[in-house]
C-alpha cells in the first residue's frame, strides 16, 4: 500500500476523508491532494515550501492524535 493509500484509508477509518479534510482545515483540496502525493512516501525529508511542511504536520497530528 502506497503512502498516500495509507494516509487516505487512516482518515476513511475515521469518518473522513482527505478532501473533507482539507477543507476543514482550509487548505485547497487540489493543493492537499499535490502535497500528499508527492511527500506522504518521503522519511528523509521535509516539503520544500511552508505550506506544504504545513500541510504535512497537521495530517500527521491529526492523524497520530
């Protein structure tokens, strides 16, 4: 299972899913979606710009809590 199938199927278990988070949160699902796809899989690295970091850091929390 990918990263990104992962973190999708972590939020359907809790009644959600990652459009519906993203707009909770007030990202741009489309933007939410990138960002996802591209840096779910990657352990040795962080997004390069601050609202991707940001992006990231919240699914974790949101995801770990």
């Amino acid at each position: 299972m990918s990263a990104s199938a992962n973190i999708k199927e972590q939020l359907r278990k809790r009644g959600t899913s990652l459009r519906a988070w993203a707009i909770t949160q007030g990202y741009p699902p489309t933007t939410v979606y990138s960002v996802v796809y591209r840096w779910a899989h990657r352990v040795d690295r962080v997004p390069h710009g601050g609202f991707g970091r940001k992006i990231m850091a919240d699914l974790r929390r949101d995801l770990e809590g």
